[in-house]
C-alpha cells in the first residue's frame, strides 16, 4: 500500500525494495512491541497455557501452564507489514501472504481444539494433511498458471535469453548459465505432475519439521529468521537481471519483491523472541510453526530451491531426522527383540542433547551458531557454480 505513494506523489525512495523491506522489519517489530503483552495477558486471562507431556524432559514440567497460541503475534507482525509495504500487484508476495495466513488459522485450530477443547491430539492428523496437501496445490497452480517462466541469461552482453520450463527447479553446486547444444545445464524439469507432488512433500515436510524443532525456548523462532534471511537474499538477488547473472541463479521476474516479506518475517521473529526467548513468557504453539515453515517451505518453491532448502533448514532437517529414525528404530528392536529400544535418549535430538545434560540456552544458542553457518554456506554455493 506504502508503495502506492511512490506511483501517486513520486516519493522516489519508496520504489526501493531494500528501503521497504527495513520498513517491513521495523513495523513488524512494534506490532510485536505493542501487541505481544495484550495477547500473551488474553491468554493468560483465559488459561490458554502449555500441557507439557508427562514422556518429555522432566526439566519442561516447571513451563506447564506457559502462555501458548503466540503464534497470532507472530502473524500478525507478518502478515500487516507485507500488506503495509509491498506492491500489491505481485503475485509472489500474495502467494506468501495466502499461504501463511491459511497454514496459520489451521495451527490456531489445532492449538485451540487442544487447549481449550482439551482434545489430547488436537486436530486430526489426516485433516491438518489435507490443509497442507491443499495449500501444496494451491502454490503449485499460481506458479504454473500466473508466474512468469524463470530465465536465464546465456549471453547478457548481447541479450541472449533462455526461457525455463515453469517446472524446474535449480541444482545447487551447477552454474544455470552453462549452456550447450540448445541445452542449459544446472537445472531439473520435472513433469507437472510430478512437480505437484514436489511442492506439497516441501511445504508439508517444512510445516511439520519446524513444528518438531519448536521444543525449546526460542530454537524454532531464532533458527526460522536465519533460514528466512536467506531466502530473502536470494529472492532478492533473483529478482534483479544483473544480480542472477552474476551469480549464475534463475532470474525470476518480481521475485525480488519478496524480500519485503522475508524482513516482515524476520522482524516478526524478533519481536517474538523478546518474549519467547528462555525463560520463554509465551509458546507460539502449532499457530506458529506452521506458519513459519510454511513460510520457508512456500520460499524454497518460489524460488525453485527445493534442493538448496535442504542445506539452509539443515537443522530442521536433522530435528525430523531424528524422530524417524527413533521411531523406526524402536519398531525394529520390537519386532526382533520383543521390546523396543531408543537410538536417541530422546526425540527431537533437542531433547537428547538436553538428556545429556546440556542447558536449554546452550543447545539453542549452537543449534542457531549451526544454522547460521549452513545458510551462509548455502549462499556461498552460487559461486562455487
């Protein structure tokens, strides 16, 4: 909306995305500021708490009754900064803004029908599946039928250009540029409706791997605002025709626009680590993480780094990792021993490490240190191309 004034009243600055996206970061940080203590007090008020699971880490028990639900700050800063500051013609930025509400009100539900309604399990498992199969389909048909086709730039001193299937996706640690007998290198086109199916494995896998990561005071929220900042960078640099070339990366027309929304994002995270950081006054629940690996998940599609989301959300992929192979384990050491066994003293591998007598402070602040280096390492992979 903010941008509009630039097209009406020619405030010249107001056409510079990196000039927005500050503007989105520091809106969503005083939407956190002024809304965090109302909401976290309603929820207080009503007894909207956390129910700690009696199998957890016995250190948890003394956050039983937490506030929880915090997600609606998370998405409120979000959502009202995006609006606020990006162009509202772009379908890129729609699409987050869609997505993350949506992922979000199913979070909200699933949170409520446990805290409130006191239903054990919440939601229904196969119900919150078909909300993420749903909004996998949705961002699948806005990219094939309303984003413009990536492209690479073979030769941009002559304006030679390579128009790419709406289906590719990039391959990390291969230039997009290569480009040899009418083929260009460093790229996978996928049938449609194998790449359907691509998108909703990586929003549905992103949703529940930050929703598994979120068991310590701040590990999701700080490890979401690293991931979401590099995504933001390349979305920027994807964006610009001089900025791919040189690195090598698709170029995806009005995707720089997105970088707005990362800003919002990641102003949104730290308005809620104010609160979330240890000891934690409020838990953003399922409300929360689902939006927030949503927002990574829908990210990585838009910006066909599917592959590369696997090194910036490495810790994510570990902490889903870790529940998997604890599961399977335990139902082979059954089926053959008679009597399941753990691989993990507990799972996510969070809890393990707490089991091995590590402060809670001291895992999230490595598990962020970790994060931190795998996203600058995944940035650092577009010139090793």
């Amino acid at each position: 909306m903010i941008y509009y004034l630039y097209t009406e009243f020619d405030i010249n600055i107001l056409q510079y995305a990196t000039f927005r996206a500050a503007g989105a970061a520091i809106t969503a940080l005083l939407i956190s500021f002024l809304l965090g203590p109302k909401i976290i007090r309603t929820l207080q008020i009503h007894q909207i708490g956390e129910m700690i699971r009696k199998n957890g880490p016995h250190t948890h028990y003394l956050k039983e009754g937490t506030p929880t639900m915090g997600g609606i700050i998370i998405i409120l800063s979000i959502i009202l900064p995006s609006i606020l500051w990006s162009k509202l013609d772009n379908y890129y930025s729609w699409i987050m803004i869609i997505a993350t509400l949506f992922m979000g009100i199913i979070g909200f539900l699933d949170d409520y029908l446990k805290i409130v309604k006191k239903y054990s399990k919440g939601l229904i498992a196969r119900y919150k599946l078909i909300a993420q199969v749903f909004t996998g389909i949705f961002i699948a048909f806005m990219i094939l039928n309303y984003i413009e086709n990536p492209k690479i730039f073979i030769d941009y001193e002559n304006d030679k250009i390579h128009e790419v299937s709406d289906t590719s996706i990039s391959l990390p640690f291969m230039a997009s540029n290569s480009y040899d007998e009418e083929k260009v290198n460093g790229f996978l086109e996928l049938p449609k409706w194998l790449y359907i199916i691509l998108v909703i494995i990586v929003i549905t896998a992103t949703s529940n791997a930050v929703n598994l990561t979120d068991g310590l005071d701040g590990l999701a929220t700080g490890l979401s605002a690293i991931s979401i900042l590099a995504m933001g960078a390349i979305a920027y640099a994807s964006g610009r025709v001089d900025f791919s070339d040189y690195l090598n990366i698709l170029y995806l027309k009005g995707s720089d626009e997105l970088l707005i929304f990362s800003f919002a994002t990641i102003g949104a995270c730290l308005g809620f680590l104010w609160y979330n950081s240890n000891p934690a006054s409020v838990f953003m629940g399922d409300t929360g993480s689902l939006a927030l690996g949503t927002v990574l998940g829908t990210f990585a599609v838009l910006l066909r780094k599917e592959i590369l989301l696997i090194i910036i959300g490495g810790i994510f992929v570990v902490e889903s990792l870790s529940v998997i192979i604890q599961v399977l384990y335990y139902r082979y050491t059954k089926h053959k021993y008679g009597q399941g066994e753990r691989f993990f003293l507990m799972a996510p591998i969070h809890h393990h490490f707490e089991q091995r007598g590590l402060s809670e402070s001291k895992i999230v602040i490595r598990f962020w240190i970790i994060g931190i280096l795998l996203a600058l390492f995944s940035l650092s992979t577009f010139r090793l191309q």
